[in-house]
C-alpha cells in the first residue's frame, strides 16, 4: 500500500483544494493531511487568520472521499517524524512550494512530487472577490440611504389628482 502525504490550511475549501487533494490520492492508496492547526497559522508570517477553525476544517477534509486521515500540522519540524510514523512513500505539495527547503529535505526519507496549482482559483482570491462585493454592497446601501434622505427632505407638492385620458370606444368593424 502507497501512502500519500499532504500539508496545508484548507480553509474557505474550493474546487482547487479539492483538485489538489484527488490528484495526490490518485498517487497512492491512502492519503493523509496534515492539518494546520489556528495555533501554527498564527506563527507563519503574513498569513491571514483562518475563517474556519481547526474543528471546522478537519470536518471538512474528513468528509471528503479522497482523504483517509487528518493529522494536525503544528510545526514545520514535524514532517520527517509524520513520514515515519504514517509510513509515507510521497509527500505532494502545490507547485507554489517548488524547491523550498520547508519540503525538500523530506527527499531523503521519501518522494516529494509538486502538482501544478489550479488555475482561476484560490483562498486568496476568493477572500478578496468577497471584500470587494461586500464594499459594493454598502456603497449601494448607502447611496440608496441617501436617496431616502433627500426624497423625505424633499417638500411636499401636495396630491394632485391622477389625469387620464378617455378610453378611446370599442372599435367594431
């Protein structure tokens, strides 16, 4: 049995993570993430906190059908001891990880393979498309707050009666 190994946070889960996550089970028989844990996010430097806690995130990753295990991620020195301990054959990481010695190194305990990232899709963006239509949204809110304001400042014209014009007769021919 080949067993597959990945990292990472996994938040705001997308069809990207997902991709990432078939495409290492397909090298293998059993794949195992490691889960980084709020605690370690917090330690990497610029990384945004997590919208989803650990709790959330691990249910997630477990309920996907290509994962077999999550395993917290609460260092970066831990991943020679999880190739062991797991008896891991491959550890797979996005290509954004190429050539950083946070996974190379692993190369002397087992394979390290590197899976182009998926195209038109990441948390990053993702967090940003929300931010910008959550600023659309109350710059619209506001403007029709505005709008309200000045129509109740506006004075009253009083009521005008409705003007019709006649209904022309049923035409038979």
């Amino acid at each position: 049995m080949r067993h597959v190994l990945t990292y990472g946070t996994f938040d705001l889960l997308h069809w990207g993570h997902i991709r990432l996550l078939m495409r290492a089970k397909n090298l293998g028989d059993y794949l195992v993430v490691g889960l980084s844990t709020d605690e370690f996010n917090e330690l990497k430097p610029g990384k945004q906190p997590s919208y989803h806690s650990y709790e959330i995130r691990k249910m997630m990753l477990e309920s996907l059908r290509y994962v077999d295990l999550v395993i917290p991620e609460v260092t970066w020195e831990q991943k020679v001891d999880d190739v062991r301990d797991y008896e891991i054959d491959v550890v797979v990481m996005g290509s954004d990880w190429e050539g950083s010695p946070r996974f190379e190194y692993l190369r002397d305990y087992c394979d390290v393979t590197y899976l182009p990232r998926t195209e038109g899709t990441s948390t990053s963006q993702i967090r940003r498309d929300l931010l910008f239509e959550a600023m659309q949204y109350k710059k619209e809110e506001q403007a029709h707050r505005e709008a309200e304001v000045r129509t109740a400042q506006m004075p009253s014209l009083g009521t005008q009666p409705e003007t019709r014009l006649p209904r022309p007769p049923h035409r038979r021919d």
